[in-house]
C-alpha cells in the first residue's frame, strides 16, 4: 500500500537524483570548456632551418646539433597538459677564433628574440670582465635589446639582422646598436656584502659614481639605466644615460621612468634611421 511517506520518499529520491544528474551535466560542461580532456602538443618545426638565413648573416658559418626532446607536463585539479619540443645547441666561431654556442628551442615563436637577448647578455659579460676584470658579486649588468615584436621569420630577420653582432662581437661595437641598454645594478644593502659594510652611504654613491665613470670611458655613447637598490625591498633608485649623456625621463600618463626611458631610446632609433 503506498503512504504518504512511500510517496513521500520517491519524491525526495527523486529530486536528490535529479540533482545529482544536474550537477554531474553541469561538471562535465566546464570539464570540456575548460580543455579537461588530457591535450598534447608536439612542436616539431626546425628553427635552424626556419632561422637559417639569420644565422648565416650573423654568425657566418655554424652547425647545429639537436639535443633530446623535452616534455613537458602541467596538472591542474581536472585536466593535464602535455607538451613536447625539440631542443637544438647552435655554435659557431667568432673572428677571433673563439668557439661559441647558444641553445635554442623551438617552443613559442617569438622566443627567439629571448635566445639571441641571452646570448648577447653571455657576451657582454665575458667582454666586460676581460676588460675590468671580475665583477663583483654586488654588481650585475643585464643588456636589453628594444627590437619590435613579430612571429614572422622573414620580418625578424629584416628587423633583427644588423641588431646582434655575434661573430664580430667586441665591447667597442656594442653601443653601434643604438636601441640596447644595459640596465646596471648596484645592490647597496649591507647584508653578505662584509666589502660594502665598511663604507658609508656616501662613499657607496662615490663608488658607484666611479663605476658608472668607468663604464662611459669604455662606451662613451652608451644607454646606461643605473639601479641603486639599498636594502631587501624592491625600491631602488635609478639614474639614466642615453648616449652617453644623463637624462631625466618622468613618469607620464600612467608610465614609470623606466618605460618612459625606453620610449626615449626607441625614439632616438627611429629619428637615426631616417
């Protein structure tokens, strides 16, 4: 005989079952919008061939050799992505006869502009310290290279061709690009640093004075951006060059000095190359 607590209850079970059935459509819906179902990638464009052209005006002759492929793996709460690209290590003689080598993947695109920006960074360094020696664990110098963004190969090689100078690097030529800064800082604090805890404030500004000093005699027209940082938090303070002359650039519409420093440097190679 059905109750009213028999009728009762299917409708209860019912209804949990309803829902049940609309929470599982519903989960399944942002399963797949959000790409749940397991993706794999696999990249296997040849960039020493895609890029070929640049590197032959760049570094003259040179080999590449393919490394092992790297996978990579990212595991969100519901979904898992899998991606897999080939690796290359370029190398190269330079006019004095040093072998060099870069590496390079094939990724993301537009990466190679961050490939030639490191090695142009390795290069400087090893230049630099030739020329003044070791530099100091409380110094680092970081070049920038401001060159306009694009996948294309042909418009990277036409916009980046006579941007790096790999096979004639030298410290002399460096500045002959004139959209590269290096970004030189100077970590002040005196934490770890027992060669800086010595010296005061205005002794640490006189040294950095004469570093800054030391670096426009070797590049007289060099765009210099100059980061004082005094202690563990982000704040510095920062002074800047364009070719070789010190400037003063203001925080405008919404940009930092830095930004407006760069829009400085990418006006001075547009008004060049006129």
């Amino acid at each position: 005989m059905w109750t009213k607590y028999n009728v009762d209850s299917l409708k209860r079970k019912g209804w949990y079952m309803a829902n049940v059935w609309k929470k599982f459509i519903v989960f399944m819906f942002i399963f797949l919008l959000s790409g749940c179902i397991p993706k794999k990638e696999n990249h296997d464009e040849d960039y020493p061939k895609i890029f070929g052209d640049f590197f032959d005006y760049v570094l003259g002759e040179w080999t590449s050799v393919e490394t092992d492929k790297k996978h990579d793996h990212f595991t969100g709460a519901v979904f898992i992505f899998e991606t897999t690209y080939r690796n290359w290590v370029i190398s190269y003689k330079d006019d004095k006869g040093n072998q060099q080598s870069f590496h390079l993947d094939n990724l993301i695109l537009d990466e190679i502009t961050e490939y030639m920006l490191v090695h142009t960074r390795d290069l400087f360094r090893k230049n630099l310290e030739n020329e003044i020696g070791k530099v100091p664990n409380y110094i680092t110098y970081k070049p920038y290279i401001l060159v306009p963004y694009t996948e294309d190969p042909d418009e990277f090689y036409e916009q980046s061709k006579d941007v790096y100078h790999f096979k004639d690097f030298s410290l002399s030529r460096v500045f002959e690009n004139p959209s590269m800064y290096v970004r030189v800082k100077f970590l002040l604090s005196d934490e770890k640093m027992t060669n800086l805890s010595k010296l005061s404030k205005d002794e640490k500004i006189q040294m950095v004075q004469k570093k800054t000093n030391q670096l426009l005699k070797i590049f007289p027209k060099a765009n210099l951006l100059i980061s004082l940082k005094w202690d563990a938090k982000k704040n510095t303070i920062d002074y800047f060059y364009l070719d070789g002359k010190r400037v003063y650039p203001k925080i405008t519409f919404g940009f930092d000095e830095s930004e407006v420093y760069e829009e400085m440097i990418c006006y001075a190679c547009f008004h060049e190359t006129e």
